[in-house]
C-alpha cells in the first residue's frame, strides 16, 4: 500500500515532521491537490520580490538556445520541468541519464533539449513508467557558498503561520531534525500582526548570515511571509535559502502548497495547473467533486470520509483482501455522484469487486441505495458488489436494495463487509 502516502499530501511535509517531533502532536496533514512545475513557483516568487536565479522555459531544442544565449550567464543550469524530485538522478526513455546539466556554451543545449522534451523522465519519484516531460528551464547557475533552510507553514497546533529554519540546509531536513534538533529554529507568528522585523532578523541570524547580508536574508524572509499570505498557502519551503559566492541571497528552490479551499480568490495560481501529469481518472473524479486515487488492489472501495475509507482499506487488507482504490464520496453526494463513482471504479480492469461502506451522518443512506441501484441497472455492473450502510435512513436504503432484486451482498458491519468482499474474490 505505497500508494497510501499520497492520501494523506501530494508532496512532502517535512515541516509537519519537525513540529510534531518536538511538540508531541499528532494530526492529519489535508491533502493538497495543486502542485506547480519549478519556473511556476520561481515565477511567483519573482512577483514578491523574492530573489531567484535568472531563468527562462522553453518548449523545443532551438528555443532553449535562444535562451541559452539571451540570459548572458556564464553557467547555464538546464533542468526537465516535471512534478517529481530527483530528475538530476533521473533516466529518460531517449538514453539520457539525468534530467540537471550544467554547460557554459548555450549551443550545448540543443542536443539535451532533443533527448529531454518529448521522453519520458523516470526518477525515485515517478511512476515506474516515467512522466512526459514537456518543458524544461533554462537558468542561471550560481556557486552556492552556503546553503540554508527555511519553511513558512499554516500549523494548527500553534494555530497560525509557523517559521522553521536551520543552518543546515540542502539536505534532508528530517535527518537534521532527529540527529541535531539543536539546528531547527522555530518562530510563531501572529497573523494579526504579521512577522515583524525582530523576527526575521533573528532567523537571519539563526541561519548564520553575517554582516550586511544579516539585513539581506532577513528582508527576504519577510518577502516569503508575503508570498504566503498572498496565494493563500499552507506551506512555502525553500531547500535551499541560500547564499552565493558573490554575496547573494538566493532562493534557490522552493515547494509551495496551497490551500484548495481558497481556489475562488486564487484563480489565476490554480489556472496554472495543467492537470498533464495527474492520472486522468483522479482529473475525471475531481470534476465530480469525488476524492479518487488509483492503488494496485482487485477491491474497489466507495466510503464517505476520508477516515472511514482507511478504515475500509485496513480491513480489507487485515482479510487478506487488496483496496484498488481510495474513494471518498463525501458527506453531501448525491445520487448521480454514486452512478459517477460506480463508473470510475468499474473502468479499473483491475477491479474484481466493490464494496460500498457508508455511514450516513449527513448523508441519507436511502440516497446511496438509491444511486447504486442505478448505477448497477444503468452499467449492467458485472462484477460482485457488496454494501455496507449504517446511520440515517438505513432501514428505508435496506429496503431499496432488498426490492431492486439485484444480487447485491448486503453486510451487517464494516467487518462482515471486508470477509464478503475478500470471498467474492476466491
């Protein structure tokens, strides 16, 4: 169950690690849906201020010349635009290995740019079969003296914005975390008031600047806290903050996590996401305001609520079964989101049976049997289907199945539910 991670964040949240190991607090990370290429976040950061090498996109071999040539650099980082880490270790389907070179002559970049675009990189991160790479980044390379680490992070254990640093940045941060908590610097901040200039100075300092360059960093960390609030984000984490060998300041990479619930005042930063490298069935749920990830399981799972579908998986699993899915329908579904969700479970050729578990709080269960009914006459579903509702309505959604003369599998608990479903499998 690999997949299980990516349920509960779309990337890492190394900053969640760090507080809750220190303070003792243990929550659920949401999960986070929009996720920028690289150039998409540097562009953002461009727009606060924040100071980032110089760079440029390029869609084929002969643009990324241009450009090469245009930026006037004297080391060009040339880097594969796709949403995953690890390229620079990566392998493309051309025969390339690694999607980071580094070249002083633009001209070199033609013959990269050709192996790049159009191939399929795969890395520590990717599906086994690799991601389409359609753009790269063409950019400054800078000598980096010094690398630091800095985070901005929404916390509700500290109810609001939290500023985590360290001197040890460029590396994985949850190894500095346990091995040397003593380098993990955290500041709360008010968001009433904002970080304030004592602040940032002392996380500058906390981050070994020196001289001038104290002032520096400390003007661009309260730029950072700006970019936070302005797109709404739940997290902005740059590894590394960092200074160069001729006395800069540079954010040299950086992770941005937004809130998906601020989608309606941040339409221009979730009009960039492109939806290329999600799996189209989790693009096609999302349409339906279903939650949907793909596993690799022969058990197709319908719940409501998140924790109830993980619950759903641990018994199935516990029963020697294997969840296809997570499927979370959510509180408010209605009756066409079922038929919708049916749909989607089934197109998985993987899929060898459905169980269905509802707890109907908010939703009325003679609604989910309503849908399934539907969904079962409107698909000529083929494959065993066994539903398990408890909650409002129950007796009236019971009635509906019993009625509808479908060979439904009607469960008495979530764990008669997972034992139906494994032997319909055997």
């Amino acid at each position: 169950m690999a997949n299980v991670a990516r349920l509960v964040s779309g990337c890492r949240h190394s900053f969640q690690t760090i507080l809750h190991r220190n303070a003792g607090v243990a929550g659920a990370v949401p999960v986070r849906h929009l996720n920028l290429q690289e150039y998409q976040s540097k562009k953002l950061m461009q727009q606060y201020d924040v100071n980032v090498q110089k760079f440029m996109v390029a869609d084929d071999a002969q643009q990324a010349v241009q450009q090469g040539k245009d930026l006037d650099v004297r080391e060009i980082v040339l880097k594969a635009q796709i949403l995953a880490g690890g390229r620079g270790k990566g392998t493309f389907t051309s025969g390339l290995k690694g999607g980071v070179h580094l070249t002083k002559n633009p001209n070199d970049l033609g013959p990269l740019v050709e192996q790049m675009i159009g191939a399929k990189l795969t890395t520590k991160q990717t599906p086994k079969d690799g991601v389409l790479v359609k753009k790269v980044m063409v950019a400054e390379a800078l000598d980096i003296e010094r690398e630091t680490y800095l985070a901005i992070l929404m916390d509700r254990g500290m109810m609001g914005p939290v500023l985590i640093g360290s001197p040890a940045g460029g590396v994985d941060i949850e190894e500095v975390s346990e091995k040397t908590p003593e380098l993990i610097f955290k500041v709360p901040i008010d968001i009433t008031i904002g970080i304030t200039d004592e602040q940032a100075l002392t996380m500058a300092k906390n981050l070994d600047f020196k001289g001038d360059l104290i002032r520096v960093a400390a003007d661009q960390i309260k730029n950072l806290y700006e970019l936070f609030l302005g797109v709404d984000a739940t997290q902005v984490e740059v590894n590394p903050f960092g200074e160069t060998d001729d006395g800069r300041v540079v954010c040299f990479d950086a992770k941005i996590n937004f809130d998906d619930n601020a989608e309606f005042r941040q339409k221009e930063v979730f009009a960039m996401d492109d939806m290329t490298e999600a799996d189209p069935k989790e693009v096609l749920a999302a349409e339906h305001n279903l939650n949907y990830i793909s596993m690799d399981g022969n058990i197709g799972c319908l719940v409501n609520g998140a924790g109830l579908a993980m619950a759903t998986m641990d018994i199935i699993k516990l029963h020697g079964g294997e969840p296809a899915n997570f499927l979370d329908c959510g509180g408010g579904v209605g009756e066409g989101q079922v038929f919708e969700a049916f749909k989607l479970i089934s197109s998985d050729e993987n899929v060898k049976a459905i169980l269905v578990n509802v707890f109907g709080g908010i939703v009325d269960c003679s609604i989910i049997a309503n849908g399934i009914t539907s969904a079962c006459r409107g698909m000529d579903l083929k494959v065993p289907l066994v539903v398990r509702l408890a909650g409002f309505n129950v007796e009236k959604a019971t009635s509906i199945l019993h009625e509808s003369g479908l060979p439904i599998k009607i469960a008495a608990d979530l764990e008669d539910a997972a034992k139906k479903a494994v032997a319909c499998l055997n």
